[in-house]
C-alpha cells in the first residue's frame, strides 16, 4: 500500500498531494526523534526545530554554490547528522539538572539562538547569507541518479515527488527501526526509568547524566538527517522555514499522537500535516457552496479547527490518540487515584 500510495494520490488528487506526503514522511523522522527527547526520556524540549535547522544548512553548506563545495549526498547526510547530534550535547549539557518548565525554556531559547544566527551570520563574513538564505542548493543523487529529474523504468514514469517520497519512506522506515530497537534495549528502558522517576533511577544505578545526554544527542541527529532531506528537497533554505511554529508543530505531533509509542507518532505525524492541507484547500469551496461566497480566511479558518481539534484531543484523549500501554495504564492508575481521594471526601463531609 505504501509502494502505490504516491501514484494513487498522484491519480485521484494531483501530484501536489503527493509533495504533501513527502513532507509527512519528513516530519514524521523529525517527530520520531523528539519522540526520543520527550516520549522516552521525559525532556520537554521545544527547540527541536534547532536541529532540523542544523541539518538543513550543513546540507545547503556543503552542496551549493554558497561555499563552493558540492559533496556528494551520501556524504554530506551523515556529517549533517553528526554535527546536529554535537549540537544536542551542546544543548544537553548544560541542561541536565533541569526539568519540567525551566528545560522547556532553555530549551525554547537555544532554537531561537539558532534561527537569529542563521539570520545574522551574513556579516562580517557572509556564511548563512541571512535573511535571503540559500538558493541553488544541489539536488539530492546517487551516483548519476538525480531525484529531481523524472525517470522512467520498466515502463513506469516516477517523477521527481515520487522518487523523493521513495527515498524519504526508506530513510523513514530506518528511524522506526533504529527507534523501536532503542525503546526496549537496556538504554531505552533507561530512559523511561528516568522519565518515570529521575531519583529511583539514579538509585538502581544508572547514569543519568550520560543517559540523558545521549537522548539529546540521538534526537538531534534524527534531526540533522530530515533537515539535510529537507535542504536537498526544496533548492533552497532560510531561517524563516525554522521558527518557533515548526517546533510546537513537531511536539504536537508527539503528543496528538502518543509519546513513547511510535506508531502514536507517526500518526500524529501524518495528521497534522495531510489535515491541515486538506482544510486549507477545502474551507473556500466549502463556503461558496453552503453561503455562496468566502466569508473567512481558509488559512484562519484551518487554524481554527486546529486549535479545536487539539483542545478535543487532549480532553478526551489526554495520552493521545494511538498511546503506549504503559502510559495508558499510568493515567489509568492516575485517574483511579483521584477517584478514591474524591470518594473519600464525599465519604468524610457525610
């Protein structure tokens, strides 16, 4: 089903539906690596975005005229990977001893120093070309294979979206692996130890220094990779692709969907970026036909059932729509608690 989604998309709703699903698959490897900071480990980390950035312009760096270096794709990915995973541990380090509303605050103000370089670093020594960004960045290719140009084998005609969705599916389906292989090694129970309760942790033995840091490192460098795809995919990057927005965006994703269960990510990953489009293009025809004309903004109208549809979720579905069972069970547990206590008030005043 996978294999012949792009051409039945392609098909039935245009070949933009299926630039669409590329940036799914693109968002879905960035969700699966906060998923590591913020389902796993417990960190609330909202700039994520920091490392899709670093990704993106190690990319449009090392392939663009920019620099003058063109490397090759299969190089430069994993450099970008590596540098973004450096960059976790640079954000990691000084962190540890933080939780909760402080780490979600340093954690918001390193994405913003991130963007506000990439927009500065034009001077004294253009790098970034800041503001304006990179443009004629390399396309991605192996070998003499170009995905930005169409191909045609065994009769088959795979145009450039397809082969990007192709690629973007394959590196996908590696980050689940490489996730689901963590969540239930010894380091990925670590991380749930520690996200469950840092002290008992730290008292059975493990380093929670090191543990923590290395869920930083592993999600940025799940970050590196989408940003470097990203560079690659578009021709061109700029620090306002990489604002504030796109990190609530990628957390949304993990909480809609279910932090700490993969599939719960992915499927949130999938909703709030097929959703969102299929809102944006269907608001304005929806109104000419129920009223005639264009009463609201389809952009301001796609925010809006947004919003709703996140304030319902997290009343309804407080874990998420797809949850991992053992946090299903810990709200469960919660919600019995609470119970009790109210049933022993009432039990008291009479």
């Amino acid at each position: 089903m996978l294999l012949a989604l792009p051409f039945l998309t392609d098909e039935l709703l245009g070949r933009g539906w299926v630039r669409i699903l590329d940036f799914a698959l693109l968002f879905i490897m960035l969700a699966l690596g906060l998923n590591i900071v913020v389902g796993y480990a417990g960190l609330l980390d909202l700039g994520y975005v920091a490392f899709f950035a670093v990704g993106a312009y190690t990319y449009a760096l090392l392939a663009s005229p920019q620099l003058g270096l063109h490397l090759p794709f299969w190089i430069i990915l994993p450099i970008g990977a590596l540098i973004a995973g450096l960059f976790g541990a640079l954000l990691g380090t000084p962190t540890l001893k933080l939780r909760g509303d402080y780490l979600a605050i340093v954690t918001l103000g390193f994405g913003e120093i991130i963007r506000i370089f990439l927009n500065n670093l034009n001077a004294p020594v253009n790098i970034t070309n800041g503001a304006q960004g990179i443009s004629q960045i390399d396309p991605i290719s192996i070998a003499d294979f170009y995905f930005s140009r169409s191909h045609e084998i065994l009769g088959i005609t795979f145009h450039s979206v397809h082969q990007h969705y192709y690629l973007f599916l394959a590196l996908t389906l590696l980050v689940i692996f490489v996730s689901s292989r963590l969540q239930y090694s010894r380091i990925g129970r670590a991380w749930m130890a520690i996200r469950e309760d840092e002290v008992a942790a730290a008292a059975m033995g493990i380093n929670t220094r090191n543990i923590k840091l290395l869920a930083f490192v592993m999600g940025a460098s799940f970050g590196g990779i989408a940003g470097g795809l990203f560079a690659g995919f578009q021709g061109f990057v700029s620090p306002e692709s990489f604002s504030l927005m796109e990190s609530i965006m990628i957390l949304c994703m993990v909480v809609l969907g279910g932090m700490g269960n993969i599939g719960g990510v992915v499927l949130g990953g999938v909703l709030l970026v097929v959703l969102p489009e299929a809102l944006r293009n269907g608001a304005g025809p929806a109104q000419q036909w129920l009223l005639g004309k264009t009463l609201i903004d389809p952009e301001s109208l796609r925010l809006l059932f947004f919003g709703i549809a996140l304030i319902a979720v997290m009343l309804w579905r407080p874990a998420g729509l797809w949850p991992s069972s053992t946090r299903r069970r810990e709200l469960e547990a919660v919600d019995g608690v609470a119970q009790q206590e109210q049933d022993t008030v009432y039990d008291a005043k009479h």
